[in-house]
C-alpha cells in the first residue's frame, strides 16, 4: 500500500531484498519508503511485510510533544518492524504505519528520513477465497508464533 503514492512520485511494489531508505518526498509532507538511490520511487509495502533497519528506529517527534518537550528524534530500540495499515475507517490521515516487536506503532510519515532498511519477507500469499483481513492475520499469528 502507499498514502505516498503521488502525482510525481513513480511507485513500485517491494521485493525481497530491496534495500530502501525513509525518504521525505519531494514538495510534500509525506515520508515513505524508497530504493536507496531513488529518491522519486515510492515503494509499496503490503500489510503483513517484515523489514529490517541498519540501526535502531527513528521517530520525530511531532504534535504537542514538538511544541513544549524535545525536538531530537525519539529512539525506538528495535529494528524489525512489521508493516501495517491503521486508521482505515478516516480517509482523511495517513495509514501506512510500522508495528514493532512490542506492539508500538509508528506511522511511516513519522520516521525520520534517512534510515536505512532491507525488505526481510513479503506477506504469504493469500489461497484463493482469502481477502487481504486473512492475510494480514495469517501475518500476525506467524510473528506471535
């Protein structure tokens, strides 16, 4: 899936191995993820997709905490994260988001540009019948387990 999904930014989907950066696209406010190198190519991560960062996780800080607390990037001490949607039911707020081995989450618009990643696992594939609700749970029991 991809909010970023722009008029000028080309998009593809993610493959196995991809080595990818958090990028902020240009003339937006939107961060996704693209191929290192790339800049003007969102990558398209379905739900359920497993990526691994170089270095721990950075989120900056936005909202109320940016006005009155700390303006450095806070540090989410995982690098494996699980990719997900959230907030489907608003059509009006970004959803593509990183579910960590804790249970956090953390909205892609969120992490700091810059980062570096590799896509680890695509989703399973969905059998005939499945709609994409069966994947994404097919994705999280095998996490759990």
């Amino acid at each position: 899936m991809c909010d970023y999904s722009l008029h000028h930014v080309a998009s593809r989907p993610a493959t196995v191995g991809d080595k990818l950066v958090t990028t902020q696209f240009w003339n937006t406010t939107t961060r996704g993820f693209s191929p290192v190198g790339q800049p003007k190519v969102a990558v398209c991560l379905l739900p359920g997709t497993e990526v691994a960062f170089e270095e721990a996780v950075e989120r900056e800080v936005t909202g109320f905490q940016l006005s009155f607390f700390k303006r450095e990037p806070e540090h989410i001490n995982h690098t494996v994260a699980r990719f997900r949607q959230v907030n489907l039911d608003n059509p009006h707020t970004h959803h593509d988001a990183l579910e960590f081995p804790d249970g956090g989450i953390v909205l892609l618009a969120h992490l700091r540009p810059g980062q570096h990643a590799s896509v680890l696992q695509l989703p399973a594939q969905a059998k005939s019948g499945a709609n994409v609700a069966d994947v994404e749970a097919q994705a999280r029991v095998a996490h759990v387990g």
